[in-house]
C-alpha cells in the first residue's frame, strides 16, 4: 500500500477519566431535555450520541421536529395501551408518559418560549384535495 498519499495527523492524547452525576444517551429531544433540567439542577451532566456530525438529533430531527401531545388524558391512554398491546407496561410509567403528552404544550411554552402550532387547531381548514390525512386524539 502507497502511504505516500495519505496525511498524517498527529492526534493529542485525552484523558477520557472523569466523572458524572447523569450521563444521558442521545442527544435527540428526549436526550436534550433530560440533560437541560440535569444541568438545571447542578448536576455534572455527560451527553453522548453516535450520529455522524452534522445529524444529531435522533427521531426529533428525522420527525421535522414534530411533537406528539394529547388534550384527553383519558382517551390518550386508551389510544396508547393499544398502541403498545400485547406489551404489559407498568401502569405508573404509562400514566407518566401520558401526563407528559398532554402536558407538552405548556412544557414547549415554558422551557422552550415558543407557541407551538398544531395541526388539528391551527390548520382545520386544509382542503383534503391535497391529500393530508388528520386525526386527533382529544
């Protein structure tokens, strides 16, 4: 093999010893909230994700950065039991995942200073000739 071609770089030495109060895998929406309120609360925070440079993000990227939320917590869980059927998820962890989802909203106002759109209030009006398919779950 000709070596001649490629160039050499001498790469410094790190020393990867340290140490962390929450080490977070993935650096998508779910990763970078659960490193944000970490660190929001003084603790010493690793992110680590394996996307290539430049598509970090995980699903939130590849998602156009939508966000799934509900207005009936009722209906929601109903809607996400099926989702996960025949899985048997413990029922505090679905009531927490579904308390979040209705709560997205506000979290997204708050921690975030936007006002999020939604598609099912904000663009009813869509002419289905174009081919959209809406549902809500409310």
């Amino acid at each position: 093999m000709d070596e001649s071609k490629y160039t050499h770089v001498k790469v410094p030495k790190i020393d990867w010893q340290a140490n962390y109060d929450v080490i977070v895998l993935g650096f998508g929406g779910a990763g970078a909230t659960a490193a944000r309120f970490a660190a929001d609360n003084d603790a010493k925070v690793l992110v680590v994700d394996v996307a290539p440079y430049g598509h970090e993000g995980n699903n939130t990227r590849y998602s156009a950065q939508l966000l799934s939320t509900g207005i009936d917590y009722d209906k929601l869980k109903k809607y996400y039991l099926g989702l996960t059927h025949p899985m048997n998820l413990p029922e505090d962890m679905v009531d927490t995942y579904v308390h979040g989802m209705c709560n997205m909203r506000h979290y997204v106002e708050k921690y975030l200073g936007v006002k999020p759109v939604s598609f099912i209030n904000n663009f009813t009006k869509i002419p289905r000739s174009i081919g959209l398919c809406l549902s809500r779950i409310s």
